[in-house]
C-alpha cells in the first residue's frame, strides 16, 4: 500500500498511524503491514521479545490475529509531533466468543510514510492469558 491520500500527496503520520489502527478492525495481516518499514521495530512490553524487521513483526501479528478478531481499536487521544504519534486507544476483541476489552497507550515514528517503531502499554485482561495486570474497571 503506498503512503499517498487518493490527491496524490503523502500521507501524515498521523494519517498513516490511523489507517494501520483502522486496519485491525478488518483483520487483515497484510493491511497492516502494509504500514511498517522493512526495518520497522515492535515493542509490546516485558511479556513478548520486542521484534525487528518486517518478518518478525508479520509473524506476531499472525498469532494475534489467531487469538482473536480484533473488533475495533478506539482511538481515544492522539498526539503528534512531526513524525511521532502518540494514541491512547481501547482495544476490543472477541477471543473464544468473550468479548474483551483494555487500555492501551501506543508511541508510533513514522519515516518516509511508513512505520518504523512502535511501543505499546497497556494492562491485559487477566484472562487473556498473558502476565500483566487487569484492566482498570
């Protein structure tokens, strides 16, 4: 996918951040990583290796997928400054036909239209099946 608004300019980070939160919520693996640079890094916090590169990054987003459809991540505030988007969000699924939900703050830089770095934060639910804490109720 190139980086380009239908009037032919470059897209924002912003613009860039939204359309690969926006492609979750289709479930689409390639949609999403049509987003990241080759080099692109993912950091999920202490539970999961922080990954390198464009392979990595598919590989785990193959697993979340398989884990659940994503239902929609809302954004909830977003912040940017020039090529840096911060986003708090609430993540929604449904994983074995239980809907869940939970806080996330995301960091996102972009270069040259594409994802090149993105660290999450947030609280899992606990039976989500991963360590961490509950959501906040």
């Amino acid at each position: 996918m190139l980086s380009q608004r239908a009037d032919g300019k470059m897209m924002t980070a912003e613009e860039i951040v939204r359309a690969e939160i926006a492609a979750w919520g289709r479930n689409d693996v390639d949609e999403v990583m049509s987003h990241f640079a080759e080099d692109a890094t993912f950091d999920i916090g202490p539970d999961w290796p922080k990954l390198s590169g464009h392979e990595a990054i598919r590989e785990m987003m193959k697993v979340f997928f398989a884990g659940g459809n994503c239902v929609d991540l809302k954004v909830l505030y977003l912040a940017v400054d020039g090529d840096v988007v911060l986003m708090e969000r609430t993540d929604y699924w449904l994983v074995e036909g239980k809907q869940m939900s939970w806080p996330v703050m995301g960091a996102y830089e972009v270069k040259d239209g594409k994802i090149t770095a993105w660290r999450e934060y947030f609280y899992p639910p606990k039976d989500l099946g991963v360590d961490g804490a509950s959501a906040p109720e």
